[in-house]
C-alpha cells in the first residue's frame, strides 16, 4: 500500500498560501503582527507562537465564521490548513455512502483548540463529539463551542484513563460516520523539545517555545505514535461496527507497515492511505473499515 506525494485538496482554499491583505481586512488585529520581507512579501513571523496563534484566528473569522476562538498559550495551537485538509479527505470517504448527516464525527484527543470539530461542521455541517484525557483542554473547547453557539453540534467526553481511546468512551448504541485524531508524536518531553529547537534554528531562532505551543499530553506518549496509533488500532476493533471509518494521521512512514499488519489480523475490511502535505512535510491519513457488506445496508 505505497503513498506518493500530492497537492492540496481541490476544496482546501488555502492551497496558495495566506491572502494577508484579506485576512487583516476581515481581521484588523493580525495587521500589527506583518511586515513585509526582503522578497517584497507581506508576512508574519512563524517562530514566534503569539503570531501564529492570530493568524489562526483571523483565518478562522474571515473563512469559518468563527468568532471566538481562545484557549491558554501552552496548548497545542494547530495549523489551519493541514487540519481542514483532513476533513476534506474524510468527506471523500464518506461521499458514496451519505451517512454523515445521520451519524457524528468522533475526534480523538480534540484538544483545547477544538480544532477538527470546528473545521468539519463549518465546511461540511457535520456533529461531532470531541475526546480528551485533559479536562482543562475540554474546559477551554466547551467555551469556545458556546461563545459560537455551536453546543448543540459539538458536545465532548471526557476520557479517564489515559491507556484507552475508545474504552470508556463508546456506549453500546454509539455509531459514528467516522472517526478522525492527530496522535502523540514523540515518545518523551525531552525528545519533543529537542525537535522544536532543531525547527526553529532552522527558522533562525534561538528559542526553545514551540512556535505552534503544545502540552505534554499534546505532544507526547509513552513509545510515541507507534504506540498510540496500535493501541487505537486494537480498540478500534471491539467496536468494529460503531463507526464506518475509523481513521488517524501517521507521521512516521516506517509505521505504516505494522499498521497494515495489525488492520489485517483485526479483520479490517478495507484500508486507505491518503498522502497530504503539512508545509514542507508529507504525512499521511491511514483509514480503515470493519463493516460488511451485509451491515453496509443498516447504515444507509
């Protein structure tokens, strides 16, 4: 199941980068934070986390109408256009079976940013319920969902022990559309922060803050993605027909083989791999489905 490189979504409309005069147009409050470089270009600087968080604000209000978007600078403040990128790839997969009107998206680990959720009902109005193993990040994404008057299509549970995804959170007559996550990526706090140094030297910046934050549950766990992804494998497969596509993004290319190993042994019915490109790095979103074709029909 090789992955090869690939564009932007044809939906995704940030494909050619930031309109900065539109978006300080909409939103007056990123124009303090431009400047105009060597090349002639109006930009901001992406080492320094305050701009990207207002960056990620005003695209946001000029594109989403999200209004209000405010959570503590020490958690994970996500990239707007690889996050909406997924969901564009998650409505492809759903396209020929017209289930996400019927049934919520379930977003693993939704952080205080509440990112996906806010991205996939904007675009393509679906419901969601958003887990994560720290209540403060629910705290901040519950105001967020509130202050948009959005609590009626986005509601949250809290999971409890940090060694489950789905156990805990999963009740017997749950069914979803799909299911979408962003998992740990390094496997200690030492190793996240030795990675961030290395990024922004390479954006000629000395400091240890990570220019898009993060907390240690947002950033790392206990043998890293491999771990977290073949846990979220394994229980995927006590629910195999709660949710019609489970799926998760992998970063680390040479994971994916034990990914497709383990979807086989659990009786994983189809696979998917969809590249995507995240700036100058290319990852990828692996999904797969339990369903039958005989229990294809009850979801339709």
């Amino acid at each position: 199941m090789p992955t090869s490189k690939a564009a932007f979504h044809p939906n995704n409309i940030h494909q050619s980068g930031y309109n900065f005069s539109e978006l300080c147009k909409q939103y007056p409050p990123l124009e303090e934070l431009t400047f105009i470089n060597n090349y002639g270009t109006t930009t901001l600087d992406f080492s320094n986390p305050k701009a990207v968080k207002k960056l990620n604000r005003a695209l946001l209000f000029t594109y989403y109408n999200i209004r209000y978007w405010d959570f503590p600078d020490v958690h994970l403040c996500p990239p707007i256009p690889s996050r909406v990128e997924y969901m564009h790839h998650i409505a492809d997969l759903l396209k020929n079976v017209n289930i996400a009107s019927s049934y919520p998206v379930l977003d693993i680990g939704t952080g205080a940013s509440c990112i996906y959720p806010l991205l996939g009902n904007a675009a393509y109005q679906w419901n969601f319920i958003g887990t994560d193993i720290d209540t403060s990040s629910l705290k901040h994404a519950t105001k967020i969902v509130k202050k948009n008057n959005l609590d009626e299509v986005i509601q949250f549970r809290h999971q409890s022990n940090i060694r489950h995804v789905f156990k805990g959170i999963l009740a017997p007559t749950d069914r979803f559309a799909a299911t979408v996550c962003n998992p740990p990526f390094y496997s200690s706090a030492q190793e996240a922060q030795e990675a961030n140094l290395r990024k922004q030297q390479g954006l000629g910046n000395n400091s240890r803050t990570r220019n898009f934050s993060g907390k240690n549950n947002e950033l790392w766990y206990k043998g890293g993605e491999k771990a977290f992804i073949h846990t979220f494998l394994y229980e995927s497969s006590l629910f195999k027909n709660q949710c019609y596509w489970y799926s998760t993004l992998v970063s680390k290319k040479e994971n994916l083989k034990g990914i497709y190993n383990s979807l086989k042994k659990l009786g994983a019915t189809t696979v998917k791999t969809i590249p995507m490109h995240q700036g100058n790095k290319i990852t990828r979103i692996v999904a797969w489905s339990f369903i039958s074709a005989d229990v294809q029909k009850e979801w339709r």
